[in-house]
C-alpha cells in the first residue's frame, strides 16, 4: 500500500510546455515532483506548485515523482507577504538543497524546519537552524570555555579564542553570547536581538558557510 507523505516545495521550476517541477524536502529526504498542467491558469495544481508550500503528496521510492493526490497543508502566507521574511524562511532550504545529504536523519530536520517556519521570528529561528545543523554537517562551532578569559570567536578555527591567544577576533564577546544563545536555545525561547547584532550574526554566518564548506548562502548575502 502506497501512503501519502509531507513535503515542503522549495524550489520551482517550469517544464516542458505546461508543467512544473517542484523541488520537496520531506521527512523522507529531497524529491523532484513533475506538477502536470501546473503552468496552466486554471489547472488545480497551480495554486498548490508555489514556493514555501507545505503539501502532501503520494509516496513513491523514487527521487523523482509524478505529482499525485496533492494537497495543501499550510501556504505560509504570513511568511510570502514580507519579502525579507520569505529570504531569511529560504535559508534552511538553500542549506538542505547545497548541503545535506542522502543518508542524513530527514524527520528530524524536517521537524526542525518546521519549528523554524512556525516560530514568532522567523529570521532569528533561521540563523539559528544554520548555527545548529552545522554540528550534524561535521563544522560544529567549539564554544565550551576552558575557563579562560573570552575574547570572542574565530571563524577559522571554529570556536572562541581567549585573551592568552593571538588569532584575530570576528566577533567579540558580547557577540560570542549571542552566538551561543542561537547555538544552543530551541527556537521558540530565541530573544530579539537588536539590528547591528543581527547583521553581525548573519556577517559571520555567512564568512563561517563559506571558510568551511566552501558554500555561498546568497540569502544571506
């Protein structure tokens, strides 16, 4: 018996003459869905083949799948209506699309994203997410102090440099904190940061993406 799964479409792409490929990561791992019709203006799955779309779809044991029994589960309208919002809910996704791969533990990123596109601000659960997947890639930032005094964070060694140390500094102390706060905080208990900070957060995870995995996060740019 073939079961219908969760997926959330975030990429699309036109095909062939009416058509759509939807680019769904689910709990079951990234698929390609071929949306028939979907260019069409009045096909039923036009509306459904939009980016940012919680859907559920007919499983299938294959990367790529015709779309079947497709439906909306959530639209995520609050997100689509702010432009910033939608690039910093994009993060996760360029991540999982760029980074993760086939034999990773997908229930349980897909459940994180999930809290990420549920949480009250989405920007900060999305810093957060970079931050806290970055253990399961093998790039784990070391933030556990030895007891010295912090002098901040260096992205090239992954972790904070004390006053004893000669490594420059790319965030300060005070900015290490917040680091760490995105680091190990679950999403819901995240606390506003103020503006500068928040550009400090995303300025380092950017350069950190970049120095370690070799990956440009353009919505972060």
């Amino acid at each position: 018996m073939v079961n219908n799964v969760e997926g959330i479409i975030y990429r699309v792409q036109p095909y062939q003459e009416h058509g759509r490929l939807l680019f769904v990561y689910s709990p079951i791992g990234k698929k390609t869905l071929l949306a028939q019709g979907a260019q069409k203006v009045n096909h039923p799955s036009r509306i459904l083949s939009q980016t940012l779309t919680r859907i559920s779809f007919k499983e299938g044991n294959k990367s790529f799948l015709t779309l079947q029994e497709g439906k909306i589960l959530d639209d995520y309208v609050h997100i689509k209506s702010d432009f910033e919002t939608m690039k910093m809910a994009s993060i996760p996704f360029e991540i999982i699309d760029h980074i993760v791969i086939d034999r990773e533990d997908h229930e349980k990123i897909y459940d994180e994203v999930k809290e990420v596109l549920a949480s009250n601000s989405i920007e900060l659960s999305s810093l957060s997410f970079s931050l806290k997947i970055l253990k399961r890639l093998g790039y784990g930032l070391n933030l556990k102090p030895d007891g010295r005094k912090i002098k901040g964070i260096n992205i090239e060694s992954g972790g904070l440099i004390y006053e004893d140390e000669t490594e420059i500094i790319d965030l300060d102390t005070k900015e290490a904190l917040e680091v760490l706060k995105l680091y190990l905080k679950p999403y819901k208990e995240l606390e506003q940061i103020d503006e500068h900070t928040f550009k400090r957060m995303k300025q380092f995870i950017y350069k950190y993406y970049q120095y370690h995995l070799q990956t440009t996060l353009k919505n972060l740019q």
